[in-house]
C-alpha cells in the first residue's frame, strides 16, 4: 500500500512473512484441525470451531498461543497514536496511520439497529470526535473498507458503507466484516 490520498503511514511494515502471520496461522489451524481430527473414511465430515474449543492438541495449543501472540502484537500497536492498517487479506501494512483530514465530512451516518443493517436511525454527527469523523469519511470516499473506532472509553464501533450510506455498529458481528 503506497501513501495515497486517504491514509498517511507512519511505521510501514517490509512486505514479508511477519505481515502475513494471521493468514499463516489460520491456514496452519485449519490444516492442523483437518490433520487431527479429520478421516479418510468420513472425507465430508465438517470439522470447525467446536472441535477447535475442544482439541487438546498439541500442535494446535501451539497455534492458538501464536494467534494470540499476534492479537496482542496487534493490540500493542493500538497503542501509538493513529491507526492500525490492514489489508482485506489480513495482512499487516503499518501503524501509527492517519486518515486524511482532506477528504469530505460526513454529517449523518445510519446507526445500525441489527447485525445486517437493515434497521437504521439515522444520526447526526456533530457529537463525536476526531476518530469517529476520520472514520466516516474514509468509509465515504472508499466504500470497500471496514474501520473499527476504539473510543477513548473503550467501547468499539465497526463502520462501513452500507445500501448507499456511511454505516455504525455498536453490536460487533463476524458477518459484518465480510466486505
């Protein structure tokens, strides 16, 4: 990612491995799940998310303190101010970003009442902060990202353009992140 008209890098990250971490050990999970608890005899049985919560497995113990391990690097980063870029494919770009103060506000945005976005109110921006503001209006100019605004007191929002609007999510849904 070059520096662009949206989003200034302070830290970038070399494009190598390290940046693609969580991608590696999710694919090394899911293979690891399908090692252990997969079978050439039932080659369509679904393997998923509960064996994952009940494997003690060795190897994906392993993983799992390594996914975690990255959760916290990321979580570290968080703490520099700006924000956290990552790409749609999960890959770490930088931190310490700022979103241009260039590009056009956004005087209202839906407030989600459900996980879809379906239900909405519609809401005035005039009372939120400098984050929340950078956020809409990246999610305006590119309808094709996901941002998550950490408050100051630490509630987190998911925002993104949705059915012709800059949208808000107080209630965090993995479907909701499916660009």
């Amino acid at each position: 990612m070059s520096e662009n008209l949206y989003v200034k890098l302070k830290y970038r990250f070399v494009e190598e491995e390290p940046c693609k971490r969580f991608r590696t050990l999710i694919v090394k999970i899911a293979n690891a799940l399908a090692e252990f608890y997969g079978s050439l005899e039932a080659p369509k049985r679904t393997v998923g998310w509960t064996e994952y919560l009940a494997s003690k497995n060795q190897t994906l113990s392993k993983l799992d303190e390594s996914l975690f391990e990255w959760a916290h690097l990321v979580a570290g980063m968080t703490q520099v101010d700006g924000a956290v870029v990552i790409t749609q494919r999960l890959e770490l770009v930088g931190f310490g970003a700022q979103i241009s103060g260039k590009l056009e506000r956004v005087d209202a945005v839906a407030h989600a009442l459900d996980p879809e976005g379906w239900e909405i109110l519609q809401e005035q921006t005039d009372c939120v902060g400098s984050r929340h503001h950078s956020a809409y209006s990246l999610c305006n100019a590119l309808h094709n990202v996901v941002v998550v605004v950490v408050s100051q007191d630490g509630t987190a929002q998911l925002v993104r353009w949705n059915d012709g609007m800059v949208t808000v999510w107080e209630q965090l849904s993995s479907s909701l992140i499916e660009v």
